[in-house]
C-alpha cells in the first residue's frame, strides 16, 4: 500500500497543479476503492490463512480521460490491488489508450485496452460494477487474470444499428501482452520449466522469464430490443517462455550413434547412459489456442440474468533446439544432432459455465445467486514409454475426483449507499477445488485440501 | 398567437409524450424532428454520436427524479441503476464519457437551449419555444 499511496499522492498533486493552472479543461478524473473481508472454512481461498480471515482484499484505481475532439478521447488508469498473494498492492497502469471514433460503426484504439471478452471481463477489477464481490471464477479467474485483462496493440470496435431490431456491437484487437510472473499460469509454467530444466541442467539455477508476442481476439454481441443481449467472444495467445544460454548437462539414454555423422547409413542402435554438452537458450511455447465464450444477458427492470459457457485449450509445448555433441562414457563416438523437439509437453482443456441472477428492491439493495461450475475435460501430459520415449499420456484418470471440477454455489446481498457507496456481503458453498489456487499458498498441497469447503465475503467501495 | 402557440404545444405533447410524463427536446440547430427509440436509446448509451447532418450529439440527463427514472426505463429500457453501472464501466475501461449531468430541469433545459447538438428530456410543462420538440416515430 506504501508505494500506492506515494504513486497517487504524486499524481493528484500533479493534478492540482495542472487544476490551477486552468489546464484541466475537459479533463475528466474518477477513481475507486474498495476494501473487502474474506472467511473461509476448511480450506483456504486465495490468501494464505484465510480460515482465519483476512483483509488482504482491496483495489484503487485512478482514472483520467480527456475528449480532444468530437472523435478523439485519450486517458489512462492506474490500478493498484491486493487479492492475497496476488498484487501486492503494487501500482501499475491498468489501461491507457487513445480512442478515435472515426464512424459510429467504426472506431480505433491504440495502447493497452482492456481485453473485450464475455459479458464483464473489461471491467473486471472495479468492484461497483458487478453485484457480488467476485465475478463467476470459473470464468474471470483472478488468479489468471494477467493474460485475460488487456493487450497492447490496436483495435477496431463500433456498432451497426439495425433498425428496430436491435444493433450488432463488435470488438477485434491485435497486440501483445505484458504478463506478470506472480500469475498462477506463470507459476505453472516456471514449474514445468524448471521440472524439465532440472533434469537437463541439474546444477544451474535457472532463470526463466515469458513474452507473448502474438496475442489476438473479437467478440460480437447482438443487443435486442427485447432485453436480452447475446454475444460471442474468443481469443488466441501464443507466448514464449525462455531462459538466456545455459550450459545442458545430462544423463541420457542414446538410441544410438552414427559413425559418420553426415552418413545416415553408419547408423548403429545403442542404448547406453552418456553426457551431453550444450549452450543454448531453453524454450518453451505457451499457447492458448482456443477460449472461447458465449453469453447471454437479460435485464428487464430490475432484474438481471447473466449466463455464459467458457471452452479453453491450454498447451505447452517445447522445441529444444541445440546442436549439442553427445559423447559416450569412453569419448569413443560423437553423435550430433541438431533437434530435439517435443511436440506437446503439456495439454489442458478446460469447460466453465455460470448462471448469475440478481434482483434490485427498493432501489438500493440487490440480491444475488450464482452458479458456476468450472470442470477439467483433457489433462495430457510428457511421459515416457517402456523404452524411454517420449508420448503425451492422458493424465484424467488419475485426476482425483475433488481435483477435476468446482462447483461453486453463491447468495448474496449488495446495498447501494448513493451513487459513491457500496456495500457487499455473500456466502459460497464449495464443491471440488480444481483450478482454486492452491498453487497460490506456499506450502499447501493439493491432496490436502478438503472437497467441500466454503467462503464469505464482505467489501466497501467507494466511486467518484 | 400565445393560445395557438400554446395549443400546438400541447398537442405535441400528446404525440411525443411517453407516458406522459417526459419530452425529449433538442437544441435548435438540431434538424431532426422525428427520431426512432432505438435511436433514443443508442444515443443515451453512447452508441449513436452524430446527427444526420454530421454534427455532433450532446446528451445531456438529469442526476436523478421521477422523469430520469421514467425517461431511463421508458426511453433507455434500463433502470438507474443499471444505466448507472452502465456508464461507470465505460468510465473506468476508458471506453466511453457519459452525458453531463444536471440537478434539476431547468438547469437541462437551458443548457440544451444554448448547446448545438443537445438532447436531453423534460417533464411537459417546463417545455418553452428556445427548444426543438422531437416526437418519436
């Protein structure tokens, strides 16, 4: 909180400088806190030692947009947040782009823009938005939100009435993305990275760190006279997990050697353990080739159903690609080859669905149920065959039963002060842990955590 | 001429009135007289910026009050709440800058007199002749 608070101090003296000298016109400035309470009994959830409650819950943005003409508005946030062992309360820019509305059926951002999936991912992180504290996890997992929330790059948008029917609003963007090693999905990575490094290069601390270059999407939604929207969205990651040059030693099984490098004939099967050399750079490919949403919102008056059904593929694959010299114990043959690839290391896909219905009385208090459901579909994974060959074995069925899916059951309440205050308090009953963070607490293991647990949750927020 | 005046006015009323209790009005630069409810709509959310004319729209609503929530749910199809929630995510996302408000009906009606390009909503009898009237087809 220390630095966020230092970083906001500096930017709303900033602002009051900018105030007085009058060049602040047109300038909009809007900012958010929040604070909540998480307690959970019979496992933690998302903070470390959060059976006994915790606080470590709150986000604060800061928000500045300016309207440089009719078609042209530029502005950035600043986001600072704390879920457990995730943020930290490290201040970071959210979004900052500038948005030209050529047409209203045409427009262009450039910068890092919130990413458009689904019904809430753009505004995910700012608490009054949604009537409960947390958006349906299986689908707006926090814990994987640095890959969800926004790209970098450019992106076209706009909206085609049609009539009296209603009008088609459209998102397509083309960037990349910064991504945040605290992740769980870069955790996961590190750790079959340096599970795989390991065995390669068993004396070297290895350093390993991710870019995603190529990172692409849209999403079309369908806004009805009749109070019901409906819309489809997906997106494409392809990243890179990478170390600098290290030295490869290992122990191997050699199928064989040639006599003559440059003669596939001089061929001979062996199979003996021996040393390999090498210094290469160490990659892995990290891609989410399929995530996919469909989704569907009906409010009339003061009633909202929400729904949306989530597919995504996850696969890690390695291309270890290093010219490497491998000597037998007696130095007697050199045998070369200059690609070693495995296709799939890793192969995950995932199925999520939730149904949110929530109902405004008396202008201010809204009371919600939620259903969600999220189930692991494939698990495949490298392993090695009776002869030391590598194949992508079906790791599902030996997925513990409380490993493979969550079922997440939700009441809550949300009390609107004014249109600056919020209040929250919700209770969720649990059913399986897949995908619950567990990697998140160090030192909990997953065979440990129990089938059936729960949380509640409380949370203040302020907006202006 | 002020009974005929009059007279016109309250005849419009009852054309252009949903339920009776809103008129939508615009400034007088502004050409259209008719306008569609989607159209209402789009240009209350942000999705409909320019006139036919090219120029540009200025939407303008009232912070709270009877005619803001019949005007939202008649006109907008969605409650204040929702139209709140609707303008904070596109504050907060970047997307999009939400209609100035104003306190009361007068201060709207003087704005959307004196603005090129306004619309905004008033109850029946605080309509004068600075405004357009724009009645719903």
């Amino acid at each position: 909180m220390k630095n966020t608070n230092i970083f906001l101090i500096i930017v709303l003296m900033l602002v009051s400088f900018l105030n007085a000298n009058s060049m602040l016109d047109n300038l909009r400035i809007n900012g958010f806190v929040s604070q909540g309470y998480i307690y959970s009994q019979e496992n933690d959830y998302l903070v470390k030692g959060s059976q006994g409650g915790s606080s470590e819950l709150n986000e604060l943005g800061f928000t500045l947009s300016k309207q440089l003409s009719p078609k042209l508005r530029v502005g950035f946030q600043l986001l600072s947040r704390d879920y457990g062992e995730l943020g930290n309360n490290e201040t970071k820019l959210d979004w900052a782009f500038a948005d030209y509305r050529w047409k209203d059926y045409l427009g262009f951002r450039f910068g890092k823009v919130k990413t458009p999936l689904g019904l809430y991912n753009e505004g995910r992180d700012v608490d009054m938005l949604r009537p409960t504290v947390f958006l349906p996890q299986s689908v707006y997992d926090e814990a994987y939100r640095s890959y969800l929330v926004a790209y970098q790059g450019v992106g076209l948008y706009g909206s085609l009435p049609l009539m009296d029917y209603g009008d088609l609003e459209y998102n397509g963007f083309l960037g990349n993305m910064n991504l945040d090693k605290e992740d769980l999905p870069m955790r996961d990575l590190l750790d079959l990275a340096n599970g795989l490094l390991s065995s390669l290069s068993p004396d070297q601390t290895t350093y390993i760190d991710m870019l995603c270059e190529d990172f692409h999407g849209a999403s079309i939604f369908y806004n009805s006279p009749y109070y019901f929207r409906v819309g489809y969205s997906f997106f494409n990651f392809n990243g890179n997990a990478y170390t600098p040059n290290i030295n490869i030693q290992s122990n191997i099984d050699l199928y064989g050697v040639f006599a003559d490098p440059t003669d596939p004939t001089t061929y001979t099967p062996i199979q003996a353990p021996i040393k390999s050399y090498g210094n290469k750079p160490f990659e892995l490919e990290v891609k989410i080739p399929n995530r996919r949403a469909i989704s569907f919102e009906f409010q009339y008056e003061n009633f909202t159903l929400a729904t949306e059904y989530l597919q995504e593929t996850l696969q890690v694959n390695t291309d270890i690609n290093f010219p490497v010299n491998y000597y037998l114990a007696a130095d007697s043959a050199i045998f070369n080859t200059d690609h070693v690839k495995f296709d799939e290391l890793y192969d995950r896909d995932d199925e999520a669905f939730y149904v949110m219905a929530s109902y405004t009385f008396f202008e201010k208090y809204t009371l919600s149920g939620i259903y969600d459901h999220i189930e692991l579909k494939k698990q495949k994974q490298l392993a090695l065959d009776a002869n030391n060959k590598p194949f992508l074995a079906d790791m599902l069925p030996s997925v513990p039963n409380k490993l493979d899916h969550r079922t997440d059951i939700g009441l809550g309440i949300k009390y609107d002060v004014n249109f600056n205050w919020t209040i929250k308090a919700e209770y969720h009953a649990v059913d399986g842990i897949y995908r619950a963070y567990s990697d998140l607490l160090e030192g909990v293991e997953e065979d440990t955590l129990e089938k059936d647990w729960s949380y509640m949750l409380t949370k203040v927020s302020f907006n202006f | 001429v002020k009974k005929v005046i009059l007279g016109t006015v309250l005849l419009l009323m009852s054309v252009v009135c949903f339920a009776g209790d809103f008129i939508i009005i615009a400034n007088k630069s502004v050409g259209e007289s008719l306008i569609s409810k989607a159209d209402v709509k789009n240009i209350f959310l942000g999705k409909k910026s320019t006139w036919s004319d090219g120029s540009a729209i200025n939407a303008v609503i009232l912070k709270g009050g009877d005619v803001h929530i019949s005007f939202l749910k008649t006109a907008v199809k969605k409650s204040k709440s929702q139209f709140n929630t609707f303008w904070k995510k596109a504050i907060f996302t970047g997307t999009g800058t939400p209609p100035q408000k104003f306190d009361n009906e007068k201060a709207m009606l003087d704005y959307v007199a004196k603005t090129p390009g306004a619309i905004g909503y008033v109850s029946a009898n605080m309509i004068d002749d600075r405004v357009n009237i724009i009645k719903l087809n």
